[in-house]
C-alpha cells in the first residue's frame, strides 16, 4: 500500500505509514520510498561497494557512507547503527527511488524519526540543496531561520514563537533553495522536538503522553497543529544561536562580520555525504547567502523560561530597517 507525504518540498510515496506526517492526496511523485526488513532484502551483487571517508565521517562511528559506480550512474548507501542494528539507505542514481533497511527489532517510531530527519537531510543534500541545522519560522511573510548546534535552543525558540502566534515552517532542517535569484526555505513537517525542561515550560498543567523521538532518547514530538506553515517562504533572516555564561543573562542580538560564513559552513546539515567539488558549490552558494541575507548571533541565558524574551528580542531586531549592511 502507498501512503503519500510532502516533506521539505517534495512529494514523497512510501510503502508504509509514516505517523510524523499528514497524507495528502496522490500527485506526481519526486521521491519513492521503499521499506524492506533485513531478512527479505537481496543486495545487488553487481554492485561493488567502496566507502567513502571524508573529514566529517571519521568522527562519526555510526554512520557508515559507501558509494558504487554502474551503467545508472552512482549509487549511495548510508548505513546508521541504532540500538537494535542497522538502519541501512540505498539511493538509486536518480535519486528518486530510495530503500531503506531495517531490523525487525526496529521500532517503526525511530524509522520515522530517521526518515524526517538524517535520511531526509542526506537526500536533500545528494540533490544539491543546501540545508542547514537549524529551525525556522514564518515572520510578517519571511522565513526567519534559528541556527544552532544541538542543544541550542532552536526548537524551543521556534515553540515560543508557535506561542505567541507565528507559524513554524520546519524543525531542526532548513531546506533552502536558490530560485530566480532569491533564496526560499521549504516547510517540513507540523511538529517541533522537545526536551524535558522545555516540555515542563510550555506544558506546566498538562498530562500528555507526548511521542518520543527516539526510544532510547528523552526528546519528544509536540503538535503544532495549526501553527505550522506548509507553504516555502522567501529567506529574511538567518540567527546563530549562542549560549550565553549568564545562566539569567538577557538575551540580545549581535551583529557578525566576515566570520559569519564560518558559521553558516559549520551548522550545515550532514555535509559529510558531499564530494569535495560539491563542498566547494556549497561554500559558494554559503558566500552568496551570507552577503545577502542579513545574519546575527543571538546571545541567550540557559533559564529556558526567558525563552519568550529570545523571541521578542528577535522580532525587535527584525523590525530595523531593512538595507543595512548585515555587519551593523
């Protein structure tokens, strides 16, 4: 049975359900997914394997990246190790038909949880978008991206706007595409991934029996429901998220200079599956993005409760003249 999904732009057929995702009705179909357990996979044998070490991977010892040549083209295959084996993702050449590996011990919640993010993120980046780690969220008509590492606050931020009445377009990946000159962000999917303090903060009152993101993790999934926005936005404005030594300290904006693209290259999302020509296409179009989007760092205190203060300290910041150098 297909099920049918739009994620980050894409119209998405899966051979199974996928809970994290809305169906939408059938329509021309840009990637296809195939689910298959590890006892019913048979391996291409003409396919010979050859694995692919860059900078990035060998610091990672549980994602494993192998490429293969044929008469198609190039093969991918990226092999994750979870708690209970491998979840393992072959892509085809054309890099519409994908099938993904998995145990029978693999909870299917964690073949979505991977499939939304790192599977996606890898797709996204063998088909030359540029995405970075981060959340974003729809301000006056604009994508307003919250960039950070993990445990940042990107989540939590792009929340608190979802409480103040703004309507997140993605968490955790922001899928960019250059178009005509401008640069747009492409929606993901209508939850936001919270850890305990945070859920303690927006859900003081409420017993809810919130979805985990991984099994083994303490995040968890909360609905945004009518606060996502499903539609792609032109990019207005990128924020580095930086934690501040002040556990009470107020947040506040400050600008970035020539060290910003260093920023931007080092919060792009699993780059470790690009070629050294496709990093250097990257780092260009990073060039171009930081020269024309305005980009600041947004310094903020670890009391997760001044959390609304982040957001209006933004949305000050957004409301300054547009036109000034993205050094002011």
């Amino acid at each position: 049975m297909s099920h049918y999904y739009r994620l980050y732009g894409l119209s998405v057929n899966s051979s199974r359900k996928i809970e994290l995702l809305d169906d939408v009705l059938p329509s021309t179909v840009d990637l296809y997914v195939t689910w298959v357990r590890t006892a019913m996979w048979i391996p291409d044998t003409s396919l010979v394997w050859q694995q692919v070490l860059t900078r990035q991977l060998r610091k990672k010892e549980r994602i494993h990246f192998y490429s293969a040549e044929s008469p198609f083209g190039i093969h991918f295959r990226i092999s994750f190790t979870t708690r209970h084996g491998n979840l393992v993702v072959l892509i085809h050449p054309d890099k519409i038909n994908v099938t993904i590996v998995h145990s029978d011990d693999e909870p299917e919640s964690n073949m979505d949880s991977f499939f939304v993010g790192v599977i996606s993120g890898c797709i996204m980046r063998l088909r030359g978008l540029l995405c970075l780690h981060g959340s974003v969220v729809n301000v006056d008509g604009e994508a307003v991206v919250l960039v950070g590492k993990k445990k940042s606050g990107k989540s939590t931020t792009a929340k608190a706007f979802a409480n103040l009445g703004f309507k997140v377009l993605s968490d955790d990946i922001a899928v960019i595409k250059f178009i005509d000159g401008d640069f747009f962000v492409e929606p993901g999917y209508p939850k936001v991934r919270l850890r305990p303090q945070p859920l303690t903060v927006f859900y003081p009152d409420i017993a809810y029996e919130f979805v985990s993101v991984y099994s083994h993790r303490d995040s968890k999934y909360s609905d945004l429901g009518e606060s996502f926005w499903g539609t792609p936005l032109k990019l207005g404005a990128i924020y580095l998220l930086d934690e501040d030594n002040d556990a009470d300290g107020i947040p506040f904006v400050k600008p970035t200079s020539a060290e910003r693209l260093v920023y931007l290259h080092s919060n792009t999302f699993a780059s470790y599956v690009l070629s050294p020509p496709e990093q250097k296409r990257e780092f260009e179009l990073l060039g171009r993005l930081a020269v024309e989007t305005p980009v600041k760092h947004l310094h903020f205190s670890r009391n997760v409760k001044l959390v609304y203060q982040q957001c209006e300290v933004i949305l000050s910041d957004l409301k300054k003249p547009k036109g000034e150098s993205p050094d002011n």
